[in-house]
C-alpha cells in the first residue's frame, strides 16, 4: 500500500492520515472490529500523532474507524 499520510503532526480532525497511518501500523487488524478504547490508544501511540489526549469523542473515533475501513476497501 502507498504511504498516503502526511509527514507532519497528525490531529484529531486528521481523519484520512489516521486511517492510513493506522493500516499502516496494524495490517493485521479489521478495523470493522475495533473498539473505541483500542483504536482511541492506537491513535495516541502513532509516532506522528501530537494532538490532545482527551480531544477525540465517539463522533470523532467513529469517523477515523469508517475511514480505516474505507482504506481497506
């Protein structure tokens, strides 16, 4: 897959890079099966990540998980 994700800091509102970055760094993973708690400390453990800890909500995480899921497709 072709790295799609930018090269600078990634925010919340980041929501196709997160996608990518996260297919990137979990290929193994489905991403129509994670929870929010999960997906919410992958996010916060990408290198390129420098946003609030507590700036996502559920609207938010369910944005990058529907993207993540696009990307797949």
């Amino acid at each position: 897959m072709l790295t799609l994700y930018n090269a600078m800091n990634m925010k919340w509102t980041d929501t196709q890079d997160l996608a990518y970055a996260l297919d990137e760094t979990y290929p193994d993973i489905d991403p129509r099966y994670v929870n929010f708690v999960d997906l919410k400390d992958w996010i916060l453990a990408l290198p390129k990540f420098s946003d609030r800890h507590n700036g996502s909500g559920e609207k938010i995480l369910e944005a990058i998980q529907m993207a993540w899921i696009e990307a797949r497709e």
